[in-house]
C-alpha cells in the first residue's frame, strides 16, 4: 500500500517538505506525492531522486499533478 502525500495549493518548498517528511517516515516503499503546479513537480521529483528514490509514474489529472515514488 502507497502513502499518499497531498500537497496541492502549497507553494515551494512546503510540497518538497512535505513529500521528504513522508520518505523519512515511510513504511512503505512507495508513495503517491499530489502537486498542482510545474514547479513543484520538478521540486518533488529533485528531492525524491536526491534520498535515492525514482519516480515510477506521473499522472496530470485535474490540474494536478499525481507523482508516484519508489525506494
């Protein structure tokens, strides 16, 4: 089962914070990171691939972003 990190309507660099907060608690080895802007995609793929994480899947739905991580 996935974690899901909800970051929509937060500004840089809370979505970052938020999604490296879930990776250091993570008990699960994939999490599901929701982003509603370009910025804050990048940021969050950036600092998942900076703690050794890869990104499996990015999804646009609603004018967000749904951004799958892995360990």
């Amino acid at each position: 089962m996935s974690k899901l990190v909800d970051a929509r309507g937060l500004s840089c660099p809370q979505p970052v914070i938020k999604t490296l907060n879930a990776i250091k608690t993570a008990d699960t080895s994939e999490i599901v990171v929701l982003v509603d802007t370009d910025t804050a995609k990048e940021n969050v793929i950036r600092a998942a691939k900076s703690e050794s994480w890869d990104e499996i899947d990015i999804k646009e739905e609603d004018g967000a972003y749904r951004i799958t991580i892995r360990k």
